[in-house]
C-alpha cells in the first residue's frame, strides 16, 4: 500500500514540474522573441528607409537631370547664339555678358531651391556664378568637375554635414545638412539632333540643391515605421507574457493542491495503518482497562478502607479511565463508525451540551451564552451522536483553554449563496490559538497540552468533513480562540424524507 501511494505521489508530482518547467521555457522563449524582433525591427527599419531615400534621392537626380538639361538648352538658345552674333565671342569678363546670363540662369532657377550654381571655364576656372565673389577662382573645381569634360552624362554627389546614422538620432537638422551636387557638361547643341553626335564642350555647369527638408521626411518615416512595430511587437509581448503569467500563477495554485492533496494521502494511509495496529491493541487494552476501573470503584465503595488505600484506589480508577478515554479516542479517529443519517437540529444539539457541561461549567465560575434564537431550528442532514460529540469536544476545549472565570459565546446562523449552510461559531475568552501553528492543530497527535492526545480536534474535523463540511479555526478580533463550523442546510427533500420515515 506505501509503494503505491508513493507511486500516486511521484505521478501528482510529475506531470505540474514539468508543466512549470514548459512555461519557464516559454518565458525565456517570448524573452528572446521580443529581444529578436526588436533587432529585426530595427534591421527593417532601416532596410525600408534605405529604400525610400534611395527611391527619393533617384527622383531627386532625374529632376536635377532635367534641370540640368534645360539649363544648358536655355543658356545655348537664350544667352550663347545671341552674344556669338553680337559680339562675336564670348567674354562673361564684359558685365553686359555676365547679366545677360546670369538673367537667363536666374529666370529658369527661380523657384527650384538651387543654392549655389557655376559655371566652369577651361582649366576648371569659374567664369559664372552665383555668389559672385567665387569668379576666378580655380581651386573650386572637384574630380566630378574635370570628369565632366570627359561624358555626356551629368554626374551627381551627395554632400551632407554628418553621417546618415548620426542623422536619424537628430532631433531636428539644420538647412543645408543636407544637399545634391549636380555636375553637367555645357554644349553647344548639334545642328543635326539625328545625327546622335554631341555637340563641342564650351564648359561645366554645376549646381547644388538643399534635400535637407526631404532627409528629414524619409528619417521621420523610418521612425514611423520602428514606433509602430515596437509598440505592436510590445503589446504581443505583454499579451504573451501576461497569459504566460495567468498559465504560471494557475500551475502554481495546482501544485499547491496537488501537494495538498498528497500530504493528505500520506496522512490517510499512515492513519489506516495506524488504524489497523490500533484497532487489534485497542480490543486486547479495553478489556482489562474495563476489569480493571470496575474493580477500583468497587474497592473505594466498600466501606472501612484506610485514607492511604482509597487515595491509591482513586488514582488506579481516575487513570485508567482516562486511558480507556484515549483508547476510544484511537478508535473512533482511527476506525469511525458508519453514520446514521437524519435530520438533526443543531441548535437542540448545542443545548444538551451546554446542559450536560452545566456542573463544570458553574465549578469553573464560566459562563456560557447562546446568543442564536432559541426558538429556531438549524436544521441540517446529519448522525446526531456525532454531531453531538463534535461539539462537545469543541466546548470541552473551550472550558480547558479559559481555565476558570470567563466567557463562551455560541452563534449559529444560516447563510445563503449558492448553497444554504448552517455556521455555528464558539468563541471563548482563553488565549486563544497560536497564530504560528494554526495549520497544526488539526494535525493527529498535535497538542498544547501535557496530558492531552492530540485527537480531539482532528476527530470533531473528521466528523464534519464526513457531513460535507468544514472546521475553520481562529482568533476572535476582541481575543480568545474562535471555532466556525460549517455544514450544509437540510434540503427540503430530505425533510419530507425523514418526515415520511417516522411516519
């Protein structure tokens, strides 16, 4: 019998372990998870944003392309032809020349965010620009300059203050952090556009427009789309986390059960094996204990005993009576007798108590009070015998906590929910319980007194879970130990029923 309850217990314990151990996994695994999404977010981030500043800086470089197009067709037609027929050549040195296409420069940039625009002559010198205090100057001209020269296509740099990462943690970016360098070759157009011939160099057009404003919307969008899958990716996160908690917290209340329940298996069985041995030793014991508290009130009631002997005889009678009381106590915890089911009257059953412990109640000078309605009855489906000694065990416990000089208050109420029960409480004025050990007294063989067997409060449990109901132990808030019974009420079936048996 021990090798299979200790198989029951090995099983019960198992299968919770494990799950625990699962939802361990499981919250390390939604850990990880957010730790891998947050990176892969991040690494989406930036693969998306890369991908919109590349889509824009291309139309950016078609629209400079364009303009750079425009610019040489407009300077060739409105400002070249007409100054090679007038003047015969070109010299933007003569200030008629150089406002003659600086008019025709600043009428098509007009409106286009151009910052700076040149012009290069030979030898990379600057023959227009702009800002004109940069005319003359040939330590201006970059590498995309000279290879202008040398191609058709306009060639495109992008110039910006700090680096793109260093950007994306900005709150907000300065004018002209960033800009787009567009580097073109001035030609002079081919009279025969079929011929696919370009036309000879006359020089290097190159211009710079501010995309600070656009870099900012790209950098904004990528933090669009990072707070987004952050704060997705953190409410999946709680929401997993949170039913991983509510799964854990569930786990742990089954284990504490699970133990619960396997703490009273093991007390079960050693109690049926305790049982055994008890209930063979208990038969051999009572027998003699009976001969032997017979013969010793026999003796002391027999008249001319000496003072010495009766006191001999009072001890051997009052001794083994209690031992025999123990015996029964073995008994009834350990072998309980079948119940005699009927609808019994709680609060009559409270009365023949208090009746029966009057007498000690007065030589103790205590004084017990029902505080319930004497006339109404608590009925509840129960063995009257037992019931009866249950609480008769609990006033008796009651009087040996006081002592002498105080007070015990009985109550019995019905309450209703979802089921109607009977609770009686006793409450007395002694020291009450030991709040560290309340989880014991309900425990067989634990007690608090020097001759006392432990068994007095585990049988009245015994009794009552029996009844299908509870014993709930506790210290009053005024002080003094405070007992609650409950049971469930006599239904009204079981009323007729008992009704119709004694009719």
């Amino acid at each position: 019998m021990n090798k299979q309850a200790d198989g029951v217990v090995a099983s019960a314990l198992e299968h919770p372990e494990v799950s625990r151990q699962k939802l361990g996994f499981a919250r390390s695994l939604a850990w990880v998870s957010l730790v891998l999404v947050l990176i892969l977010s991040a690494v989406l981030t930036i693969l998306i944003g890369n991908e919109v500043r590349e889509t824009l800086l291309a139309k950016q470089r078609s629209f400079a392309g364009l303009m750079a197009e425009n610019l040489n067709n407009q300077i060739y037609r409105r400002f070249t032809l007409p100054t090679v027929l007038r003047f015969r050549r070109i010299a933007l040195r003569q200030p008629v020349q150089y406002e003659a296409l600086d008019q025709v420069v600043q009428s098509i940039i007009h409106g286009l965010h151009v910052e700076n625009l040149r012009i290069y002559g030979y030898g990379g010198i600057v023959t227009y620009a702009i800002n004109q205090w940069e005319l003359g100057r040939s330590d201006l001209a970059t590498q995309p300059v000279m290879d202008a020269t040398m191609g058709d296509q306009p060639i495109f740099t992008l110039d910006s203050a700090m680096p793109l990462w260093q950007a994306f943690f900005m709150v907000s970016l300065d004018s002209g952090t960033f800009t787009l360098r567009t580097t073109y070759p001035l030609r002079i157009e081919n009279r025969v556009p079929s011929s696919g011939e370009s036309g000879p160099i006359m020089g290097v057009l190159e211009f710079t427009q501010d995309i600070t404003d656009d870099m900012e919307d790209v950098i904004g969008f990528q933090w669009g789309i990072l707070g987004v899958t952050l704060v997705s990716s953190l409410a999946l996160f709680l929401m997993l986390l949170f039913f991983i908690r509510r799964a854990d917290h569930g786990m742990a209340q089954r284990v504490a059960q699970e133990q619960r329940l396997l703490r009273e298996l093991h007390q079960h069985e050693k109690l049926a094996s305790m049982g055994r041995v008890v209930a063979s030793i208990a038969h051999e014991i009572r027998n003699p204990l009976g001969i032997i508290r017979s013969s010793a009130e026999l003796l002391l009631k027999r008249p001319g005993t000496d003072p010495v002997g009766s006191r001999i005889l009072q001890a051997i009678y009052d001794e083994s009576k209690r031992l025999s009381q123990t015996v029964s106590d073995f008994l009834d915890y350990a072998k309980p007798k079948p119940l005699s089911m009927g609808i019994v009257d709680l609060a009559q059953i409270v009365r023949q108590a208090l009746i029966f412990l009057e007498h000690e109640f007065k030589s103790r000078e205590i004084e017990a009070i029902a505080i319930h309605p004497l006339d109404v009855c608590y009925l509840v489906n129960g063995d009257k015998d037992l019931l009866y000694r249950a609480i008769y065990n609990i006033l008796s416990n009651a009087i040996q906590a006081i002592g002498s000089k105080g007070l015990i208050n009985v109550d019995i109420t019905e309450k209703t929910g979802k089921s109607k029960t009977v609770v009686m409480t006793i409450k007395d004025s002694g020291p009450g319980f030991d709040q560290h050990k309340l989880n014991q007294y309900l425990d067989p063989f634990f007690t608090t007194k020097d001759d006392g067997t432990g068994l007095g409060l585990p049988i009245v449990s015994s009794i009552l879970l029996s009844h299908g109901g509870s014993l709930a132990l506790g210290n009053a808030s005024g002080g003094g130990g405070l007992v609650s019974i409950t049971l469930p009420s006599a239904s009204d079936e079981d009323i007729l029923q008992d009704q119709n048996n004694d009719a």
